[in-house]
C-alpha cells in the first residue's frame, strides 16, 4: 500500500525518528513504536490497543537461537510502556497450542476453553517474563508477520460501527483490507485471523467488526507508517462526508453562550449529582463542555444514539453500556428542574441497568456491579463522567469522547450500529474482566475522596496536605499564600502523578491535587474556592482547617486593637465561614462528611503574654462543639489542638523566634541560621513536655488524618491535643 510522506498526514502525527531508532536494541524499538501510536488518541485510547514484534532470542537453557514474540501485556497502556510491560513467548509453544485448541472441541467462541486457553499461556513463557499475556495475543500470533499493530482509531471504529461497514472498507481500501465481522476477542479470532491472512496474500490489514483495527509488516517502521496510513485513509474519507453543522441532525437546543452560567449551573448540580451517583461507591467528576462535546448533547439524535450505547468493547468497560442522557432545555428549564431530572433519571438508569443484567446474566456470571451511570449527558452543559478518581474519570470522558466521534464518522458514512446486549455484556462481565478486577490492590483509606485543607502553605497544613494524599485523597491545596498552596500541589502532583488518560481539549485535567487562593474571613473568597474544587473534582468530602495567625505582643505584652479583631476573624470567624459555606455542599451530596478544626492547647492554658491567641483558640474549642451540634449527624466535627509548633509554621518567622528566645533566657547568635534558631527554641519548648520530644508538623498531620477516617468514625465534639504531654492542658 502507497503511505504518505510524513508531512502529509492531516489525522495523525506522524513522529517516527529514524535516529532515536538506531540506537535501540529490537524489544526497546517496539517499545518506541509502541508509545508513538499510544501518544494520539485518534490512533488509540488509555489502555487500549497492542503491538507485537517476532524477534530472534537465545534460548536461556539450551543456547538455542529461538523466535520470541514480545507483545502488550494485559493491562498496560501503550503511551506509557517500558520493556516490562510486555510479555514474551516462543512462537513455537504458542502455534502448538491450536492443537490443544482443537482438541478441546470448540462449538462457539463462548465455550470455557476460550478463557481456559489464557490459562496456557504462561507455559509458552519466554525467560520467565512475569508480565501477564493479553487476551489479545493470539491475534498477534497467528499472523504470520513479524510486526503486528492492533489499535482502536476513532476513524476505522466508525467504519466498523457503520451498518455498512464491510462494503465501506472495501471502497477506502480495495482488497488490501479485509473485512472480519464482529467477534469476541480470544484464541477463536486469532485462528479467524490466520485464515483471513491466508485467504487474502495480498491484504496488510483487517477492519474488526464492531472493534478496530490490525494491520503488520516485516518491518517496525513499515508498521507504524502502514498503521497511520489505513487511519489517516479512513479518516479522509470520513472528513469529506462529515456532515458539520448537521451532524447528529443538527441541533435540537440552543447553546448557552455564557460560560459563567454553566459554571453556576455546574456548581449548583454536581455535588448532587456526585452524592446520587455515589450510593454504593463514592465517584469523583471530571466535567467536559467543549464544542465536539456540545454538539453532541446539544443535538436532535443525542438521546437515540445515547441509548443505543458504544460499539467498541474497550469504550463500554469505562463508560458502562449507555450513558444517561437528561431531557433538559437550557433555554427554558431552570437548575431546580434539572435536579430533578437528575434525580428520577438516576434511579430509572438503575432500573435499565438492573434489567440489563438479569436480560443477558448467565449462570456463572459475577454479581452484578455499581447500577448508576459514569457517563452523564446534559444539553447545554456538556458531558459529565465519573470514574474511582480523577484520573478514572477523566479516561472515562476521554472514552466517550472516542464513542461520539465513532458515532459521528458512522453516521456521516451510513447508520451507527452497537454492539448486540448480549455482546455487550459477555466482555463487561467476561470471568477473565473480573479476575482482572479481583487481582487489583485494595483501595487506600482516603481513596475516592476529596479533602479540603486550608493553610495547605506551610506548616501543618503542608504536612496535613501530603498525609492524606499518601491515603489516596485527592487534595484542595488552599491559601491566602497561594505561591506556597502551589508548591505543595506541585510536590504532591510529582509524587503521585497525574495518572492515566490523556487529557483532551475540555477536558477539566487536573490530576490528585489543585492549589487555590483563600481568604477564609471572606465569605465570597471561601464560596469561589469551594466552586473550584466543586468544578475539578464534583464535590468536597472533608475540610482540615490549619490557617491560623499569631501576633505578637508589645514589649507591655500588650496587641493591639486590630490585632484582636484579626485574631478573632482568622482563629475563629474564619473556621465558622468556611463550615457555613461548605454546609449546602455537603447537604447535596448527603454523603458522610468530616471537619477538622486546628486550636490550641494554649485554648486553656492561662498565661501572660498571647491573651488574644489564647482566648481566640479557646473560642475556637467552643466553636468545634457548637458546629458538632450544627452539622449532626451528616457532619463530624473535631478539634485538632497542637502544642507549639516551630518547624515549618508560618506563626513563627525568625523575628519571633528571636523573641521568644530571649524571652526564656535562650543564647543565640544574629548569625545563626532560621533553622538553627527554630530547632533550639523547639528544643526548649520540648523540655517542658511529659515526652521530652519536640512537636513535628507532621505529628499533626497524623492526628489530622486519623479524625477524617474510619477509624475516628464515631468520634465527633471532641479536642484531641498532639502537645507531647502537657500536664496544664490535661482534661479538667
């Protein structure tokens, strides 16, 4: 087949680079060819797709020069892969096991020994690769050429989805493609395959019914080229017939032009979305409104095509079978009509999807799975997916985004089909999905959450930020400080990535954790903070509140008036604003909520010196009881009373811990370090303890973390001191 010169594809980047190649051994080339194709989504999607090579390899027992054939293993991403992310196996094992195949007496691909033929793989083991084999490998297999690709391009689906999709790909392709009609993957398709190849020498690809596509070559670079050139010839076609303005039967409501009435409308809904959706498992919300998306929803065939659901097997294991399209008008309807849209919405989508199930179980079928939607369809707001964190989410918008434009190609070429129900649900409930399932780690104690922490620019709040992040939450990074919210972002996003799915164009991308400004003795300030977390994340679950001021006194000992006021609007308004605020929030989702308030043991310890500290964070233990009242029973309130802390706090800049050391009789010197100075003061102030150990932040973190957990579950009203024992805070 003729490719285009590099700097002709329209569809697809075309990044090979010849002298990046030179220098990698065979396995590392398909390594790199690999992540090229996984790098575009219109080529491929997260965790879709495999690649393969047949390579000469010495056999490790007998010396024996062997072919091996690397390919993807189950659940790698091509965009992301290493080397050890495939799996390798002899060639030989592999094309003995059609014997055992046939020997088995197969009457249709749905028998046991097509998942019992998985089981056979790991004796075909090359080098004892721990890297579990795809349920796909076979396809690669029995090909007999050296370099396969198998990818899900939006284009080609669309051709695979279209009613006429055989006779299409003949008319882009000729006979150099060839046609297989929709089959469940496994060993039965990759025999299908063979014979396909065999019958058509001539051919260098094969359009999958319903599924994709998979093209080879003796040759790395000749595969990659072929693969863009089948995409980008499919692609062409496609754009030529595009239908623009029309597609989807054009539109059926009219566009809401003013981005910040979605954005209130958004904020106003997804919390009780998020609390609906979330019965069975909490979901965190990634929200999409551009254009491709808004056309969709806002057009006159969304519902019909909506309901009939996606076509490609990879797109419904995200996004379930359908998603749930809401009957709204924008123009004419207003939030509260949406709600409760929503609302019945949700529970007839649970209704369809319970009967889905006990419609196509089998006898051996896994229970059935969380009955609400991932996938929720607004006109006018866009698309609203749901996934176990952000990063789920976001590759289950990004696996809509492909349905809706597989269903736009199919519709510009012929009629869009899906897969039969049945189909359908034989991949989503496959034992072999569900073992997959069951192998994953337990989730962390935090995971599917989203906490809030104020102060989250240094100190406590720093440390507060990263303990629950190392739980799985995703985390609200807020400050008046915001270069210094940012950095603890920044640290947490580094440590813990911003995990799979590449974010699209609209899609809100933010990984496990945001900075945003705060001012939390401003009402409005608190508001537009908690819409923005409410924006990336759908909702907030828990709050630590660690922003606090300290000023100190005169030489009388004395603050002045402004300062009582600020002690008094940052220690204690400031607690109450951000709880008033975030109460509607946490009564639309109705989802078990906790707040963690930070005082002080210096809240009823009496002494001279910090009589407007000390009465503010004696207001503030108050305050932790009154709002555990207020808030009962959806919301549990605590108080988080640290001694003094030196190390990382903002409360102690170098001119008060100058003071403070020469107020206790302390030697130091002007030259002496910030550091220095701050571990000498918090040596002495560790001296006064019952322990004798200096107070950490991140002694607090811990405590903090422990009282948004299960473990503190029914603990609510309460003040728990981390001092290091100090007998004049003792409970009295």
């Amino acid at each position: 087949m003729q490719r285009f010169n590099p700097s002709d594809y329209r569809h697809v980047n075309y990044l090979w680079d010849d002298a990046q190649v030179a220098t990698l051994d065979a396995v590392d080339q398909l390594v790199y060819r690999s992540n090229l194709l996984g790098s575009d989504q219109r080529v491929t999607n997260t965790g879709g797709g495999n690649t393969s090579s047949k390579i000469r390899r010495q056999d490790p027992l007998t010396g024996a020069e062997v072919e091996v054939m690397f390919v993807k293993g189950s659940g790698g991403d091509l965009r992301t892969a290493k080397r050890e992310n495939f799996a390798s196996l002899y060639m030989d094992k592999l094309l003995r096991l059609r014997d055992v195949y046939h020997a088995a007496d197969v009457t249709g691909v749905k028998t046991p020994i097509e998942d019992d033929m998985v089981a056979m793989y790991p004796h075909c083991v090359f080098n004892l690769n721990p890297r579990a084999s795809s349920i796909d490998t076979p396809l690669h297999a029995f090909i007999p050429y050296r370099h396969v690709d198998h990818t899900h391009p939006n284009a080609v689906i669309a051709i695979a989805a279209s009613s006429n999709g055989e006779q299409l790909t003949r008319e882009i392709y000729g006979g150099e493609v060839v046609w297989v009609g929709w089959q469940r993957p496994g060993f039965d398709l990759g025999l299908v395959l063979r014979e396909a190849v065999a019958a058509n020498p001539g051919a260098v690809g094969i359009v999958l019914g319903g599924h994709g596509l998979i093209n080879w070559a003796n040759d790395g670079k000749a595969c990659y080229e072929l693969s863009l050139t089948l995409i980008e010839k499919a692609a062409r076609y496609l754009a030529e017939r595009d239908k623009g303005a029309a597609s989807f039967g054009g539109a059926r409501v009219a566009r809401l032009t003013a981005a910040d009435k979605r954005q209130a409308i958004l904020c106003d809904i997804l919390p009780k979305l998020r609390g609906l959706v979330s019965g069975e498992n909490r979901f965190i919300a990634t929200t999409q409104h551009d254009d491709d998306i808004l056309n969709f929803v806002d057009s006159a065939e969304a519902a019909r095509l909506a309901e009939l659901g996606t076509s490609c097997p990879d797109h419904f294991l995200r996004t379930k079978i359908k998603p749930l399209y809401v009957d709204w008008n924008p123009q004419s309807e207003d939030a509260a009509s949406l709600l409760e849209k929503l609302r019945t919405g949700i529970e007839a989508y649970r209704g369809d999807y319970s009967a889905y199930y006990d419609a196509c179980k089998r006898a051996d079928s896994p229970p059935i799975r969380d009955p609400n939607p991932t996938v929720v369809l607004i006109p006018g707001l866009g698309m609203i997916a749901f996934g176990k964190n952000k990063s789920e989410s976001r590759v289950t918008a990004e696996f809509y985004n492909c349905a809706v434009a597989v269903m736009r190609g199919a519709e510009a070429v012929g009629e869009y089909v899906a897969l039969p129900r049945q189909e359908a649900f034989d991949i989503e409930y496959w034992a072999l999905e569900e073992a997959k399932l069951r192998r994953m780690p337990a989730e962390s104690e935090l995971a599917r959450k989203v906490v809030l922490v104020l102060g989250a620019g240094s100190g406590i709040g720093v440390a507060s930020a990263r303990r629950v992040a190392a739980e799985g939450a995703h985390v609200v990074c807020a400050d008046r400080n915001l270069e210094g919210a940012q950095a603890t972002a920044d640290w947490l996003t580094a440590a813990y990535g911003q995990g799979i799915g590449v974010a699209g164009s609209g899609i809100s991308s933010c990984g496990p954790a945001i900075a945003l400004p705060v001012d939390i003795t401003d009402p409005a300030s608190v508001q537009a903070m908690l819409e923005q977390a409410i924006l990336a994340y759908g909702g907030v679950d828990d709050i630590i509140v660690s922003a606090g001021v300290f000023f100190t006194p005169d030489a009388a000992g004395r603050n002045s008036a402004e300062q009582w006021r600020a002690s008094f609007d940052v220690n204690v308004r400031g607690s109450y604003v951000v709880a008033d605020c975030a109460r509607p929030v946490w009564e639309a989702q109705g989802l078990p909520a906790s707040l963690v308030l930070t005082t002080s043991v210096n809240a009823v310890v009496a002494k001279a010196g910090s009589v407007a500290y000390d009465s503010s964070k004696a207001a503030a233990n108050h305050l932790v009881r009154e709002l555990a009242i207020e808030l009962a029973p959806l919301v549990r309130v605590n108080g988080l009373a640290p001694a003094t802390v030196v190390k990382g706090s903002s409360m102690f800049p170098r001119d008060r811990v100058i003071n403070s050391l020469i107020k206790y009789g302390l030697d130091y010197s002007e030259g002496d370090d910030s550091e220095s100075l701050r571990s000498r003061l918090a040596d002495f102030y560790a001296q006064r303890t019952l322990t004798k150990r200096s107070i950490s932040p991140e002694d607090q973190a811990e405590v903090a973390y422990l009282l948004i957990s299960d473990a503190f579950s029914k603990t609510t009203g309460q003040i728990i001191n981390v001092d290091g024992g100090l007998s004049d805070a003792f409970l009295r």
